[in-house]
C-alpha cells in the first residue's frame, strides 16, 4: 500500500491524496459504505461501483466470522472474490462489534470471551486469532484488536483499556509479520488510537501507534455518544501528531456535517452506517439538507430526490415515488434511499476533494454545513 498527498489545503489541515492498494487506487479524503456482513445493506455490488461509485467498502472480521465462515471464505479465495467485488476493502477487527456486547462478553489480557449473536455459542477473540482471521478474508487493509471504551468513561477504565489495546496492538503486529497472506497480494494493518475523551491518554496513544509505523493509521472510540465538540477537539489533537505521510482513518463517523468538520481537520477516510440504516427509515440526505421523506409535505412532490446530483438514485425517481414506496414498505424504497443516501455521501467528500485541489474548500466547507444539516 502506498500513500501520497497530492494537495494540503491552506486554511485547514484538510487534505487530498491517492491511496494505492491491490485492489486499485482511492482518492482521498473517502468515504467507505459499510458491508457488515459481505453486503452494503439493500445495495448491489453493480449499483455501489456504477451509481453510488464506492471506491472502497467495509465488511467486518466478527460477523464474516460468524457467518457465513472462515472456511468458507478461504474456499472462495477471499471476500473479494466470495462477493464478486474488485476493489479495495477494509475490514474493523470487530473490537467495536464485542463492546457492543455488554453482559455477552468477558475482556482478559488474552483477549475477548464472547457469546454468538446469532446462536448464542462461545467463541474468542485474540490479537492473535484476529489477524489470522483477516488474513483469511483478504481484505486490502486490515485493523489491530482493540478495545473500544463507552462513553461516558472514568479515566482510569479508559487509561488501562488504551494501555490493553496497545499490548493488543504489539502482538498483532508480531502476528501479522510471522503469517503471509493467504492470496496474492499484501494486507496493510491500521492501528487505532484510543483514550476515549481525556487530551493527555489521546495524546499518549497517538504518539505510541505514530511510533509503530504502520502503513496507515485510525481514531477510533469517538462518535459512541460524546458532544460533537469534543469529537472534533479530541480529532484535532491526534491528527497534529500522527504521520503526515500516512492515510487517517475516523472510526464510524458520520453525519455530512461530522465528516465536512472532520475532514477540516486532516482526516482522509470514514464510515458509518447512517447513510444506509437511515435511508431505509425514509431519512434522506441531500444538496440542501435532510428530508424526512414519511412526511406529509412530499407526497404530491414530483421532482426529483436531489437534482443536483443527477443518476439512477436521485434523477431518476420522484420524492413522491420514493414516499410512497416508502410507505407502502417496497423493499425497492429502501434500495433507492440507501443508493441515494450513498450517491450523497460519495458526492461529498469527492466534492471535498476538489474544493482541496482548488484551494476553496474551506469557505465552500462553511457554506455546505450549514446547508447539509439544514433540515427541509
């Protein structure tokens, strides 16, 4: 994997680049929709590259685990050649999925005793395991297991999980550099900076995975219920101390606005499932700001879901159409919200791009956060 800045925007630490991976290249700043499960929910692979143009997507090590298996996966030859998609992917170690267990899972040195969502079966997560796990899913760019704190956090909990999740970060790095991949190309490995909302364990664990030189790096333990402020503060913080010449990667982040902000302040690459999870609710993002297409105020609107972005998603349709099948629960409302909702997403940080490129973004970054959280 190779990383190059192309531009760095002079009123912000906004930037653009080009990551390069196995699977193609990716202009950053990106947004990746996320495929849980080796699906982007309610979206096929054709429309994510033709009309939402994914450059990248998501899938995650606990629930491809899980299901449908490793062992099938190492059959298929991968997830990429599994779900029959040739470009890049990233897969979260599932340190995420095992907090969100709460009562089903017990944290050790070793790692995670958890419970199976699905049938309640035990199962553990080493750093160890982990990498192999992803080795076997072949995705391009791989996490280290960590441990994701709650928010709020006592700051001791949150100091001795951020000093666990480095110990996890060492012997996956160990891990990773004792096994080959299991197909024909090369897997680059992400570590995540914890420390929840405290500036000195932020600014501790930032300095102790710059030092581990890793080919990329991530923030994760943020957008879990702090104040957006303190998002944005405690973002600010790592980034002025991760490499510059690596990708940054924002964990689960977010709304347009979280990611305009964000992306202001020197991230290259985000996901969230909001796009799609609340695409299929009928909540729509747009070039004006949020629709909530249930509404009442839609249903004899005939033009089109957003004009300005154009396609299958959101020329073709009506805002009327889309209420109705949304109403009605056509499974197809929830396919042309979510491709919608994507098309957006995607729009929006290539849009990004280019006010970076054009040394605009920061003033049109100010007009477009006003106008994307602007509900209609």
């Amino acid at each position: 994997m190779k990383f190059q800045l192309t531009t760095t925007d002079s009123k912000s630490s906004a930037r653009a680049g080009i990551l390069e991976t196995a699977h193609g290249e990716i202009q950053t700043p990106i947004f990746m929709p996320v495929g849980t499960a080796g699906s982007v929910k309610a979206v096929h692979q054709r429309e994510l590259e033709d009309d939402v143009r994914a450059e990248i997507i998501l899938g995650n090590t606990y629930h491809l685990y899980l299901r449908p298996g490793i062992g099938l996966l190492e059959k298929a030859g991968g997830l990429h050649k599994f779900i029959g998609w040739k470009m890049p992917i990233l897969t979260d170690s599932g340190g995420y999925q095992v907090y969100s267990l709460g009562a089903n899972r017990k944290i050790s040195e070793e790692g995670v005793v958890f419970k199976s969502h699905i049938d309640g079966s035990k199962h553990t997560f080493t750093p160890e395991n982990v990498m192999d796990i992803q080795r076997s899913i072949g995705a391009d760019i791989i996490m280290a297991f960590d441990e994701c704190t709650p928010y709020p956090c006592e700051y001791r909990y949150a100091k001795d999980s951020m000093a666990l999740t480095h110990r996890w970060l060492k012997r996956c790095i160990d891990q990773a550099s004792k096994t080959d991949p299991k197909y024909d190309y090369e897997q680059a490995l992400f570590p995540i900076v914890q420390g929840s909302v405290y500036k000195d364990l932020r600014e501790e664990s930032a300095a102790f995975i710059a030092d581990q030189q890793q080919p990329g790096n991530a923030i994760g333990g943020l957008s879990v219920g702090e104040p957006p402020e303190e998002m944005y503060e405690m973002t600010n913080l790592v980034c002025s101390i991760l490499p510059r010449d690596k990708p940054r990667y924002l964990m689960g982040v977010g709304t347009p606005e979280n990611i305009l902000e964000c992306i202001a302040l020197g991230v290259d690459m985000f996901d969230c499932v909001m796009p799609t999870r609340n695409g299929r609710n009928g909540m729509l993002f747009t070039t004006d700001g949020i629709i909530n297409i249930r509404n009442e105020k839609w249903k004899d609107d005939l033009s089109p879901i957003d004009a300005a972005l154009g396609g299958y998603a959101s020329g073709s349709h009506s805002k009327s159409y889309l209420r109705h099948l949304i109403i009605s629960k056509e499974i197809l409302g929830a396919q042309i919200a979510s491709i919608h909702n994507l098309t957006f997403y995607l729009w929006l940080v290539q849009e990004a791009r280019k006010q970076i490129i054009e040394g605009t973004f920061t003033v049109w970054k100010e007009k477009m956060v006003k106008k994307v959280s602007n509900r209609l």
